[in-house]
C-alpha cells in the first residue's frame, strides 16, 4: 500500500506533442473503419484531380454502410464452427425475425464490459438473443442456441473481415492496415478488446481513434474556413460523445471530451417497443406482457418495427406501426405522433445534456465561443435532438457532414497522415478518463487527469505506509471516482526489495507514460535501494493472447475452404433474393403478363430454379455440387422475365393505340 508523500512538490511533468515525420510512415495502404453500433462504414485516401480525398467504398450490395449485425446457422455443431455459415450485414439483418437467437446486433455496447456490469444486465433484459458470462474472465459474451460462445471482439472480427474483403475486392490489393474508430469514452480495455477484433480479421490497427475527433478531421481537413472551435455532438447507435476541438491551419487538438458508453439508438428502440407492448397488452387483456417479452421472435419483430418508426418520424409528423400476426394471430396497429415520441424519450435526451456541459468546463469554453457544433451519428436526424443541441450552444448546428460516413471518412483520413499520403496535419488528442494508482485507505491518487493531451509523461512521489515495509504493490487504475472500488483496474505492478524503513521515509516515483497510441506504461523506482521495476498495461479485452493466436492459426489454415464456400453461399444467395424480387413483381404486374404465352414457361423456370437453390441449400457443404449452373440458370432466367416485360408493354401499348 502507498501513502501520498510530501515529496509530491518535486514532481515533474513531461508533455509532449505528436507531429508526424517520415519516421512513423507506413508505406503501403491504411483504411479507416468505422466500426459502429448498428451500421459500419469503410473509406480510404483516393487521388482525385492531383488532390488526396477520403472516399466511402460501398459493400458489395452498393450500400456505402454495413449493417453491423452478424447471424449464425446452428445447424452445425460448436465443434464445426469453420463450416458454420455466416451472414453479414444486410444479409443478416433480412433474416433477424426468423432467427433472432442467433443474430448479433448492437454487439459493440458489449465489448470490454464485465458481465455483472448494470449496462449489460439492462441489455440481457431487452436483447433477443443470449448474453452469458465468460468462464474464464467474467466478461460479457454472446451464445447462439447450440452453444457456440463468442466474445464481442470476435463479433467484431466478422465485421471487420468483412469490411477488409470489401474493400480489397474494391481497391484490387490486399489490405493489411486500418485506423479503427472507438466512441471518445470508451476506457482501455474496450479500446484494446477493439484492437484485438482487428488482430483477429487480419488488420494491423496501427491507431484506434475517437470518433468525434475522426469527424473533425474529416470536417476540417479540406477547408480552411473550417478553423476554430468545433463542437462534435455523436449519438449514435449505442453509445454518446462530445468532444470540443481547436482546429487550426492543420493542427487538430482535443480540447476536452465526455460522453455516455451505454446511450445510443438502441435504447430509443427499446421505449418505443415498451410503449407498443403496454399498448397490444391493454387492448388484448387476455395476453400477458411477460408471454410477449419472453418470445424472441415476437420482441424482434417489436424491434424491427420500432427502428423504423423512429426514423419515420424524423421526417414526418405522425406514422402508423402495423405488424400482422404479432402474436396468438392477434394484429398490432398502433399510431405514434412526433411529439409523442419526444415525450417518450425526452429523459434519454437530457442524459447528453450534463456531459456537454462538463466538456465545456473542461475545456473552459463558454457555448457561445463554439464556432461550429458537428453532428455525428444517425440519432441526431430526430428534430429534437437538433434542437436541444441548438438550445444548448445558442446556433444551428452544421447540416454540411453525413452524420453516417463523415467518421469512417476521418478514420480514412488520419491512414493517410500514418500512410505519408497526407500530410501537414497534426492530431493532438486526449485522455478520456483519469489514470492513477491505490494509495493508503483505498484512496484513489490521480496522476494524469481526464482530457490531458497524448502523449504525456508524468512522475509522482510516493513513500510507504507500514513501517519497513519492502515491498509495495502499486495498482494502476482508470476512473474518475475518489475511491479505488469505484474505477477499473487495469493493471498491477509489484516493486521488491526496497529499503526497510520508517513509514513515510522511502522516496518511491511512480511514473505513467502514455504513447500516440494511448498504450500505458508504468514504471516505479525506489531512491534508496535503486531497485526499479516497470509493466505495460495490457486491458483485459475478453482473449488473451494464446486464444487470439490460435484463432488466428485457425483461420489462416482454413483460409481457402472459407472463402470458397463464402462465394456458393453468396451466389445461392444473390440468386435466392433475386428469384423472390422476380415473383413479386409477377404477383404485382400479373395482369400485365399473365396474357402473354411466355408467361407459363418462365413461371415453371423459377420453380425449376428455386428447386435446385433448394437441393444445394440441403446439401450445402458438398462441395462436388456445381453451384455455376445455377447462376447461369438464373442469369437466363432473369433475360426471359425481362423480355416478357418488355413484350407485355408493347402489346399493351398497341392496343392502347387502337
């Protein structure tokens, strides 16, 4: 145990700033990631008329975000996990209501959290598929129905692979390198459980970055009337951050930044499906709230309807929630206003109101000097976010910046500083929470305060508090709470062998050493005895390192069997969607062409075809079957519905001419 010394007044503080040289380049290509609560996006730095530009690289379905959702098919075992099938994104999301035990959304608001942490109990309660506690460190995990556990920095893997395929597909090279986005917030072990999905996909993240400080710098980055105090307002899918920055001539410094890890989008979702429930129930007394809760597959219909709700009313004043058959053949029909909605959710908007407050104290600014307020993050469409956050700085908030890429697009940004692509930029971030160690009483010694510019190097004395005591065991913790209890530990350093002496009397210095990168290293030496010793800090992110490498060995040996089988999955798929699209629209123009004597012929080719889709479906992982004559069925398939349009719209244009 430590006792704070009166020697503190020959404490020392080193500070310096971070300018990018030569020396730190990477030479081939950095991606920026952002890797979101319920959407993701990918960019990189591309040569636009002799001018360097970060630019969103759509996914393979042309969308310019990913939803960041990831599904299992539990048809196979735990132990034939290599062969389980995957979708992702969009892929996952179609089919969520059918299979919602084994769809992972919003996974990020897991990530680096203990299991008995209050968040996570609140999720465990609302969430549709099952979150369980990691046996070996007590951390949230994700089980399908068959068993198969997973650590959100695995869910985040599948992501992130994905982004790398995209955008090596796109980019026609292979993509090693990426700056991947965190909420400002987040503490140690979520930014190095994020890393750690990184490693995972096979991305050297060579920088996590925050997310309002990446939207800065995409905001900033090109114009130079963009100088002067930025406000970043981020509410997203599950997590809330505002950062105040000075930006000038290149150099972007973090002023202050606070925020709320467990407040995004997703917990607006949950009001609403609260409300639609209270409301089915009254109508339908014989129904109970607890038989709708514990359906899973009712809850994630609830859910699906209540997202769109939502974004429906940030354009329209009123909007109708109807869904057939919610339950026990009952139907749900229930209108909600704009205003009802602010009402509903009004104490989840008031939540961002304190932690905008402090970071401008933090950073010592009055509202009415902010130069420009950014919103990031889709919940900051709905009218009266954008009001409070007008309310709360006194001016309209900048509609310039896509709150959905601009971060992914700062991330590509701050690549290209790391990459040498571009450059006269300066980043200059902060600490987002207070770093320092145990002392006498479970006292907690701060030694480097929230929002202190990275990177920074700072010395304490500290002495004994038993008398000849040899030994001191220094705990290195994250928080800004007055007893220990009340933060995180994130590391543990023991210092033997020192000078027995009266209590009081050892000069023992603590130093903490905090890199670009954020990575901690703490080091204590004692004046007396010379003994010194030092650590690393490492967060527990949910794997450790033998877990992670063996992952990695496992994917790297099945590497051409994955993505063989990912490409039949996909083409099936493509082919599946496409035969479906076709039957609607024959449902839907079935006057148009059902005169037409093509019309019977091409209806018994999509039978044809459907039926082989489903024999491969049936026996999918034989990989003898020839998954090409299907595309090219289809392929033709898809010209004969085309003609046939294109002949009933003739027939019915000459007959209208008559």
């Amino acid at each position: 145990m430590l006792k704070f010394s009166t020697y503190n007044c020959l404490k020392s503080c080193i500070r310096s700033r971070l300018l990018y040289s030569t020396s730190t380049q990477v030479a081939k290509r950095v991606i920026g990631i952002d890797l979101g609560t319920t959407n993701s996006a990918v960019a990189y730095i591309r040569d636009s008329n002799d001018k360097k530009s970060a630019t969103i690289i759509e996914n393979d379905e042309g969308q310019r975000t990913t939803p960041s959702i990831v599904a299992f098919d539990t048809k196979s075992s735990p132990q034939n996990r290599d062969q389980m099938k995957t979708l992702v994104g969009m892929a996952a999301k179609r089919q969520n209501a059918i299979n919602a035990e084994n769809t992972f959304f919003a996974t990020k608001r897991l990530i680096g959290r203990a299991y008995h942490d209050k968040e996570v109990q609140r999720d465990i309660s609302v969430m549709p598929y099952k979150i369980v506690k990691s046996e070996s460190n007590g951390q949230a995990y994700l089980s399908t129905s068959n068993g198969l556990v997973q650590s959100p920095s695995q869910i985040g893997s599948i992501l992130l692979k994905y982004l790398k395929r995209v955008s090596e597909e796109y980019l026609g090279e292979e993509v090693k390198m990426a700056v991947v986005t965190v909420p400002a917030y987040f503490n140690d072990s979520q930014r190095q459980a994020t890393k750690d999905a990184g490693k995972l996909a096979g991305l050297n993240v060579l920088r996590v970055i925050n997310e309002p400080t990446a939207a800065a710098l995409s905001f900033g980055i090109d114009d130079k009337r963009n100088n002067g105090l930025i406000a970043v307002y981020d509410l997203g899918g599950g997590t809330f951050d505002i950062s105040i920055l000075d930006i000038e001539d290149g150099v972007f410094e973090v002023r202050a930044t606070n925020g709320d890890t467990h407040l995004g989008g997703e917990d607006f979702d949950n009001v609403i499906v609260n409300y639609i429930i209270d409301t089915f129930v009254k109508e339908n007394p014989e129904i109970t709230r607890e038989e709708i809760t514990k359906n899973r597959e009712t809850m994630q219909r609830l859910k699906d309807v209540s997202e769109r709700a939502k974004i429906d009313l940030s354009h329209v004043k009123e909007t109708v929630i109807e869904l057939p058959f919610v339950y026990k053949s009952k139907h749900l029909k229930v209108s909600m206003t704009e205003e009802e909605l602010d009402n509903m959710t009004s104490s989840l908007i008031n939540r961002t109101i304190p932690p905008v407050k402090q970071a401008l104290k933090d950073a010592d600014i009055e509202p009415e000097n902010i130069d420009e307020v950014i919103l990031v993050g889709g919940m900051t469409r709905m009218p009266k976010i954008r009001s409070v956050v007008k309310g709360l700085f006194g001016k309209s908030p900048n509609s310039s910046v896509n709150p959905d890429e601009t971060v992914a697009l700062g991330a590509a940004i701050q690549g290209g500083v790391l990459s040498g692509e571009i450059k006269n930029v300066l980043l200059l971030d902060v600490t987002p929470l207070t770093l320092g160690i145990e002392t006498f009483g479970g006292a907690f010694s701060p030694l480097i305060p929230r929002n202190t510019t990275v990177p920074v190097k700072k010395t304490e004395i500290f002495s004994t508090g038993v008398d000849g005591q040899t030994g001191v065991d220094i705990k290195v913790f994250q928080g800004e709470r007055g007893l220990v209890r009340n933060n995180k530990l994130i590391g543990d350093l023991k210092l033997t062998g020192i000078t027995p002496l009266p209590k009081g009397m050892p000069q023992i210095y603590v130093t903490f050493d905090i890199d670009a990168d954020g990575i901690i290293n703490v080091s204590a030496a004692e004046k007396s005895s010379g003994k010194e010793q030092s650590i690393t800090v490492i967060p527990n992110s949910g794997l450790s390192e033998q877990e992670i490498s063996k992952l990695i060995e496992e994917a790297n040996a099945n590497r051409t069997q994955d993505n063989l089988i990912r490409q039949r999955l996909e083409l099936i798929s493509k082919a599946d969607i496409m035969i479906s699209d076709t039957e609607n629209l024959f449902k839907r123009y079935e006057q148009l062409i059902s005169n037409e004597k093509e019309y019977p012929k091409v209806v018994e080719d999509i039978k044809s075809v459907r039926q082989s889709i489903s024999k491969f479906k049936a026996n999918e992982n034989d990989m003898s079957i020839d998954v090409n004559e299907i595309k090219k069925a289809t392929d033709a398939l898809q010209g004969k519905a085309l003609k046939l349009f294109q002949n009933a719209t003739k027939n019915q244009q000459k007959q209208a001419s008559k």
